[in-house]
C-alpha cells in the first residue's frame, strides 16, 4: 500500500489518520456509464473510510463494451399505456416509444408536440 512500510506499520498508520479498510470478497464489478460497460473480472476490492468518506479501490482485468441504444423489448403495457394516454394508434404508439429509448413519458410528449 505504502511504498517501504510493512503493512503492519501501514495499518498503524492508517488508524492515526482515521481510516479503514474492508477487503470485500467480490467476483465482479460492473460499470455502467451512458455509451459503455465496464467489467472487471476476479476484481481486488477494498472499501476505505477516512473521516466519514466512503472510497472504493477497485484492480483487475477490465474489459469494456458498448451498450446499446435501444431497449431490449418494449412491452405491450408500455405501448397500451402511450397509446391511451396519447390517444393514437398502438403502432403509433410503439413507434414513438422505440425513437425515445422506451421512455414513456418522452415518448407521450413527442407525440403531443408533434401534433401541435
């Protein structure tokens, strides 16, 4: 942790400062940010308070990929609930919601602006 001090002397250390560290048995981590995930397999994963602030220290193998833009399925209650709530067709309906990432409310808006 400390480059030239043995750990017990870090741990000493590390309590005059007011920290702790919980090693936390994990078997993955995952990242999701807007465009991508990030996951690190066999993660080293320790969890450090220091004065009331909670930081993660994460190592390991990352690999990372893209999300996708969509929804993986929209569902008919979701395409009922826009329709009726739009008053238009379940096609039109479907359609709004796939353009709007699955988000009702987006999608209801859309298609309330559009017919203004």
């Amino acid at each position: 942790m400390f480059p030239g001090i043995n750990s017990r002397q870090a741990r000493q250390m590390m309590k005059r400062m007011g920290m702790k560290q919980v090693d936390i048995p994990a078997v993955e981590v995952i990242i999701r940010t807007p465009d991508r995930v990030i996951v690190i397999n066999n993660p080293s994963v320790a969890k450090v308070n220091m004065m009331g602030q909670e930081s993660w220290q994460i190592t390991g193998e990352a690999v990372e990929r893209e999300t996708e833009d969509k929804p993986a399925e929209i569902s008919n209650d979701d395409v009922k609930t826009v329709s009726e709530q739009a008053g238009v067709s379940e096609e039109e309906a479907r359609k709004a919601l796939e353009e709007n990432n699955g988000d009702l409310a987006a999608a209801i808006m859309s298609i309330k602006n559009a017919s203004q």
